[in-house]
C-alpha cells in the first residue's frame, strides 16, 4: 500500500496523518516533503503513524533525517499513535529513546503546550 499523508492542524501542532507503508522510493520522498512544506507553515509537528503498519530502514532514516532537521530549524517533531509493528522497529535500533513518542495526537499536541510553557533558566536569571 502506498503512503498517502493528510495534514490538519490540532491547537497549535501541525499534524500529517499517515496511512500506508513508509519504504524506499516514493514514499519517503512524499513523506520528506510533507514535513518540511509543514515546517513551514508551524514549527510543531506531530507524525501520527497509526495507520502505518510497516516501516524500512530507509523510512527509520528519512525519520531521523527529519528529526534533526527540525532541531537544527528550532522546531519539534514528534510521533504519535505508533503501530505494535513501528514502535517494534523503532526500540530494536534504540530510536525509541530519542524520539519523543505518545500513544496519541491529542498528547502529542499537549506536549507542545506544556513545553511552552515553561521557562528557561536564562528565563529566571532575567
């Protein structure tokens, strides 16, 4: 099944929902330029991957690509709603502990919130 992405907005976050397979070919290519058309529209964006049952380790890479990608701009990327079979591949190669996962879009989007929320110590210090 080929991939096919929608996005939305929920709060603040931006979300690309996902639905399909992210392989080698085209379906990494479309996914990279979902994020990064995202990113510039809003600088938070959840991946919802539930209805993603099958991931390579091309589309385990173009992940970590877009994840530091959207460090480096001072954004956030984040993944939601991981399939047993995602989330599998995602501990197996020790992924799991960087990426911030949530078991849905509403708690990924209210992680943006409480994160903006709080201050830095520069913040303090001020």
């Amino acid at each position: 099944m080929q991939l096919r992405i929608s996005n939305r907005s929920f709060g603040q976050a931006g979300v690309l929902d996902c639905d399909g397979r992210i392989v080698f070919g085209d379906e990494t290519a479309l996914l990279h330029h979902a994020v990064k058309d995202m990113f510039t529209e809003n600088k938070t964006v959840v991946l919802n991957l539930k209805n993603v049952h099958y991931i390579d380790s091309s589309g385990v890479g173009e992940l970590v690509g877009l994840f530091t990608s959207a460090r480096k701009a001072g954004g956030r990327m984040v993944l939601a709603g991981l399939t047993q079979r995602v989330r599998d591949v995602l501990q197996i190669t020790k992924l799991a502990m960087v990426f911030e996962i949530y078991d849905s879009v509403e708690e990924a989007a209210e992680s943006f919130k409480q994160k903006a929320g709080k201050a830095t110590p520069a913040e303090y210090a001020g």
